[in-house]
C-alpha cells in the first residue's frame, strides 16, 4: 500500500531517507544554533520542552522548508496542491513525552511532520502511536484509555522508530507519546492543515490557528510566528506568497495589530480589576501574565502542575473542546507535554472552576 493511503488509514506515516544526509546537516545545524540562542547550553528540565519557531531569517533553510518539496510534496499528497503550511518549529524533548492528541478536533484537518535529528528506538524517545486514533470513534476510545490513568508503557501502540533523515507523519488527531527518551531529543516540526472549503470551515480553521499561534508564541517566549522577514518573501516563492494571501483572506492575522493593520483587534493587558479577581479565585496558581481582547480572554498561571494557558471566551463559541462554565466556555492548554491525567487533570479543571469564580469581571472585560 502506498504510505498516503496508509496515512489516511492510520493516521500516521513514516518517510524513510526523505531528506538527503548533507541536507540534514545543514537542517540540523540550525535548529542547534537557534536553540542555543534560546536557550544556551542548558538541556530542557525532565517534562519540559524547549521550542523556537524557525520561520526568521536566522533559521533560512528551517523557514523555506515548509515550501520545499521534500515537505510541500507529501503535505499536498495528503491533503491536495493548495494545502496550507501553517507553521515550522524546532524543539528539544526531555523525558517522556506523555499519550496526548495535538487537537480534539476534526476540523482543521492537518497533519504534523517530525524529523528527529538523531536516531530514535522504542527505548530511547521514538515516537510511538494509537493506528486509527485521528477518526471517531477510535479518537475517544482512546482518549478515555490514556485519561484512565494506564501507564504510557502499557497503552496498545505501534511504536516509529526514526533515523536522521527519516520523516515522522502524523495527524493532528492522533494520539501519540515518546517513551525511555532521556534528554534533549532534537526534533524539526512542520505542520500543515487541509484548506477549509466551507464557511463554517473557515471559521473553525481562524479559531484554532489563533490558539495554535498563541501556543507558538509563549513556547518561543514571545517570538512572532510569521517573522517580517518570512511575510516579505523577497526570494518571491510562489507557493508563500500564495499562502500569505490566503492567510490574510481567513484572517490568520487578526491577533496581529501590525500585521493586519486592524489595531482594535489588538489585545490588551489583562485590567488590574480582573487580574486580582483571577488571583484570588484561583488560590495556588499565580498569575504569570495575560490579555484581553473582544470575546477572548488569555491568562497563563503557573503551578507546581506546570505552566497553563487559560483562553476564555462568551458562552456562544460552540467549540467542542470548551468546557461550559455560566456564561463563559473555558479551555486551556498546557505549556509542556506532562501527561494529562489522574491527580493532574484533576488540579487543572479546579483550576477551570475556580476561574469561572470571576464571571462577572470576565464577562465586563472581554464584552
Ligand atoms: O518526541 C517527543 O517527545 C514527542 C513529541 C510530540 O509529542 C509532539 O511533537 O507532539
């Protein structure tokens, strides 16, 4: 069976030898470089993940890389010539990575290519994958199995060892780990969604590329994801500038005053009313920072259970992976790849509870 069907299948793939050993040097070389930047010599902490976008002109071969056929060619394999490459990012893994899916949703369809730098095996941090897990009803099934509290080692896998050069596919959908990985699993990221064809396409696709973009950012502590320099396109590449258009007529750069040039989209600091409303309800959690925009409220705590982003927004967004609390839908989304389950889940949806404590500010501040 060619790998696109068995993708399809699946969810997953892996391309053996894509990219050339000399390529990969080169490739490798500047994900180093842009993480010791970040990050200096220093090795993630266990359980934490160290991220920098790559589409700036520090990173030049990372950002084309998205438009390269070695990637663009089997993204349009899967999802036909005018998919979208939505973002490329480096990140170094301590430790296990634990079961999770990259989005609960169906839509946007999209999927993740990860080309380890070094070579992974089941006992030192390859990815390992639930075949079927990207559809319903295999995606909840499996969901419910990872959030009973199984050990990762013992939920039912098919595990992708990868060798430099090889290309991991995966849906978004699909449940994954990393296991026995130690420290500082290199890893080249590019991922790629479906272009939506219907309005109500289009509109899951503005919503979650927001939270993708905001979840980019905070990992790389602040960077844009769409670096000038990659928007100016000067080498002219057709295929970006066909995607910086379409960015633009979906909206992908509404959050961005600059970029859109519409700055009452822009969000603001969280008001000092609202801030101290949220430290109080959510006792044990300190607020790092936040912002508030129309419809859109981001406040990121931190806890021993780990960084979170909290996005909350008015009750109408009929986004599934919302939880429902008065007149506001919550979600939030953690800022390193712990597992989320048992005592954990647990401390994080209190967390949820507590915030929906501060309603009525809430609601004034993002009406
Ligand atoms: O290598 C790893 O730790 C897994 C990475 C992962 O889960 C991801 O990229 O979503």
């Amino acid at each position: 069976m060619r790998w696109v069907e068995g993708c399809r299948r699946d969810g997953y793939a892996v391309l053996k030898g894509a990219i050339p050993p000399a390529a990969m040097q080169a490739l490798t070389a500047e994900l180093d470089g842009a993480l010791r930047r970040s990050y200096g010599e220093s090795t993630g902490d266990q359980h934490h993940e160290q991220a920098v976008l790559t589409l700036g002109p520090d990173t030049p071969l990372l950002a084309q890389a998205l438009e390269q056929p070695f990637l663009h060619a089997p993204a349009q394999r899967l999802y036909g010539d005018d998919v979208l490459g939505i973002a490329a990012y480096g990140t170094s893994h301590t430790g296990d990575t634990g079961w999770h899916a990259d989005s609960p949703r169906e839509h946007p369809q999209g999927v993740k290519f990860s080309i380890y730098v070094g070579p992974t095996r089941a006992d030192s941090g390859a990815l390992r994958v639930w075949p079927g897990s990207h559809r319903s009803p295999e995606h909840e099934r499996a969901r419910a199995f990872v959030q009973a509290g199984v050990p990762d080692a013992d939920v039912p896998c098919v595990v992708l060892p990868s060798d430099p050069g090889d290309v991991v596919v995966f849906d978004l959908r699909l449940f994954h780990a990393a296991l026995g990985g130690g420290g500082d699993r290199r890893v080249i990221n590019a991922f790629y969604y479906r272009d939506p064809t219907t309005p109500e396409q289009e509109r899951l696709v503005r919503e979650q590329i927001v939270e993708d973009y905001q979840w980019l950012t905070d990992k790389n502590r602040g960077g844009r994801v769409f670096d000038p320099w990659w928007l100016a396109n000067a080498g002219q590449n057709a295929v970006r500038a066909r995607w910086i258009d379409r960015f633009d007529a979906l909206g992908f750069f509404d959050g961005d005053a600059e970029r859109s040039g519409r700055l009452d989209a822009a969000a603001t600091p969280l008001p000092e009313d609202v801030a101290k409303r949220l430290e109080g309800a959510a006792l044990g959690w300190s607020l790092v920072d936040g912002s508030v925009k129309t419809e859109l409220l981001r406040a990121r705590f931190a806890s021993p259970e780990g960084d979170v982003l909290l996005l909350v927004r008015p009750t109408e967004d009929p986004h599934p992976a919302y939880a429902r609390r008065g007149s506001l839908a919550v979600a939030y989304s953690t800022l390193d790849c712990r597992p989320l389950t048992g005592a954990r889940l647990r401390v994080l949806d209190a967390l949820v509870e507590a915030v929906a404590g501060a309603e009525d500010a809430i609601v004034a501040a993002i009406r």
